[in-house]
C-alpha cells in the first residue's frame, strides 16, 4: 500500500470528491504549498519551460503527457494537474445535461490472477470473475464504475472556461464529451446530441476536444466504439459544429482489425478525425473474496478496469493503430493511455508509436509521476 494520498478519495462519494477535492499533494498544488505558480511557466517546480518541445493535436506542449478523462473532476483538480508538471489536463467528459453517478462505491482495488497482473481482452478470467475489495497495493489496478457523470451545462461551462485559462505556457486544457442516449431517443436524436455537446465545448474556448465512444452507453456491455459506422456519422455532424477544432475520439479495445480499420476509414478517413485516444479500461466482472458481486447494485456485476491491469492491452492498441496508420498513409495522432505508472511505461508507449502519452490510475497514486518522467528525460 502506497503511503500516498490520492487526489481523488477512493473512500468518499463522487460528489464529495467533485465539492471538496482534490486531495493530497494535488491541494496542496492549489494551495502554491511546494509549488511555483503557473503564470511562470514553470510548470510548478518541474523541468518543463515555456519553450516547447513537443505538440498534441496541433497545440505546442512542454512534454505530451498528462491525464486522461476521468480523475479531473472539474477545473481545481485540472489546475492542480497543471502545477504538478502535467502538461495535458483533460476536463472529466461533460453531457449536454447533468448526469448521475453510479452509487458509492466506484472504485474498488482489482487484483488480477495472472503472475504479470495483466488482465487479456477475451481471457476467461474476464467473465469468470476477477477479485476486487478495498486492498489497494502498487502497482495499482482499480475499477472504474461511475456511470459517465456530468453537470449541467450552465455549471460545467464556465468553469471549462476557468480551466483553460489556468493553463500554464506549453499546457493543454482537453475537453472531453460525450453524447447522452435516453429513452425514446432515435438514432437522430443521438446523433444530434454529440453535436449539440461539441458546440458547448467549443463556446467555452476549447482549442481541441475528445469525443468518449469508449463507455458502455449503448446497452449492456456495448460499447459505441464497437460501431465504427455510427462514429463515423457522429464524428460527420460533430465537424459540422466545431468546424476546424481537432477532434480526437476515445476508445476501448477492439479486439478485431477489421472493426478497427473501418474505425479508421470510417473518421479520419473522411476527415473529421484527426486522432485516437486508447484505451480507457477493460470490462471484468467483479467478485469479492467469497465470489459475490463486489460492487453493489442491479447491472453492476460487471465494472471496467484500469490501471496496471490494462498496460499490455493498451500497448496492443497503440501498436495496430500504429501499423494501420502506416500501411493506409493517413495523418492521425495516436494518444496511449493504459497503465502507466513509471517512467519505463511512458517510454513503452513511445516507442510503441504513441505521439502524446496519459496515465489516470497511475497519476492519482503518483502526484509526482510527470516531474519523474520529465526526469528521466
């Protein structure tokens, strides 16, 4: 157990977290306790400068490494991101009208049984049960089962606005959105939402923004990922709103390669794409010690895992997307998100063809994981 506290509480609801953190070395970020403050350019005490090294999406960055959607509940977590050396700091994704979260708890510690602590899209272990309880030990895999909560536009805007004028020079602040299916909603309507949301981030002054197909809103254990042809023509009407932004699209694993070709073909083949953010988590069933279900609550007997867990398949993700950006000659940029902990897993994902890199698990129990990587640099 690290002796670290996380930025999000674990051990409190998502609205505490959302009305009083972040905690930890996070707060004591906003607090300028140990820090130097952003208007510097000194990224609060990291080796970062205002002269940029780096790109993501176009923007010019210190170091393409931040934190991915999720932990960033609003925009006093995203600045706190930006004070400890994060140069990319995406804003939770955001709906077109508020969201309930998930009952309490959401997060839970995951421990795998294979010998690496790796978790393998379409192993058995996946459905057969994998244990989860409140033991959280490093390296760390947790679950994530929030439900894609947001605020009301006439909250969330505003302070998007906030915490893009936090950003410190070479950082990022990175919108992220999603579309809201509810019942009685037809295709069109679905569709329209995505592109109504993509407006409302890009009135906040978003220089670019990631669309989450990646969450099961779709249906039990379906992914909107796993319809590369209805992205295609969400990503069509989303352009249509936001013009020239970058857009890039957040995406779990997809464990066929024609299905991730035609996701490819299917965007930035059509030229409403400029990139692919992956992967976010890995669905398990969740079990406690006795093999009961670990999170309580109907439709929650299966929950997505991140954290370390995920590292192998996300690199796997990172290396198709990069092999199929060769073989078809397209211009896309390639996000890797998956279990990064440590200098050596950002390195990984470079080298596996990852232009930007985010760690979100690994972030939250190492406030200090960029000023390390920027190190190790």
């Amino acid at each position: 157990m690290s002796d670290f506290e996380p930025f999000y509480d674990v051990n409190r609801t998502y609205e505490d977290n959302y009305a009083c953190g972040p905690f930890g070395a996070f707060a004591a970020a906003l607090e300028g306790k140990g820090v130097l403050p952003v208007a510097d350019g000194s990224s609060s005490g990291s080796n970062a400068s205002s002269t940029t090294a780096s790109t993501f999406l176009g923007q010019p960055v210190n170091l393409a490494f931040g934190i991915p959607a999720g932990p960033l509940l609003n925009s006093r977590y995203t600045t706190a991101a930006f004070r400890m050396g994060f140069d990319l700091a995406t804003y939770k994704t955001v709906r077109s009208r508020a969201w309930g979260c998930n009952p309490f708890p959401n997060v839970l510690a995951v421990h795998p049984k294979s010998a690496d602590g790796q978790l393998t899209p379409g192993s058995a272990e996946l459905d057969e049960g994998v244990l989860a309880d409140t033991n959280y030990e490093l390296p760390i895999s947790i679950s994530n089962s929030f439900g894609v909560p947001s605020q009301d536009p006439d909250v969330w805007q505003p302070d998007m606005r906030a915490a893009i004028a936090a950003a410190g020079p070479g950082q990022v602040l990175v919108p992220s959105f999603q579309g809201s299916r509810v019942e009685g909603m037809s295709e069109e309507d679905y569709i329209a939402d995505h592109a109504t949301t993509a407006r409302l981030v890009k009135e906040t002054g978003a220089k670019l923004m990631v669309m989450n197909t990646s969450c099961p809103n779709e249906g039990h254990n379906r992914l909107l990922c796993h319809n590369p042809l209805l992205v295609g023509r969400i990503t069509e009407a989303v352009k249509q709103e936001i013009g020239d932004t970058p857009l890039m699209i957040k995406l779990a694993f997809i464990p066929s390669d024609d299905d991730l070709e035609l996701m490819v073909r299917s965007t930035v083949g059509r030229g409403t794409v400029q990139g692919f953010s992956t992967i976010n988590t890995i669905s398990a069933k969740l079990v406690d010690k006795d093999g009961n279900q670990a999170l309580p609550g109907a439709g929650r007997d299966r929950s997505g895992v991140c954290g370390s867990a995920i590292r192998g398949a996300g690199l796997e993700m990172v290396r198709r997307l990069a092999a199929l950006r060769e073989r078809l000659g397209l211009d896309f940029a390639i996000n890797g998100v998956g279990g990064v902990v440590s200098p050596a897993d950002y390195e990984a994902y470079k080298q596996a063809g990852a232009d930007s890199v985010m760690s979100a698990t690994g972030a939250m129990w190492d406030a200090e994981l960029a000023h390390k990587i920027k190190a190790a640099l």
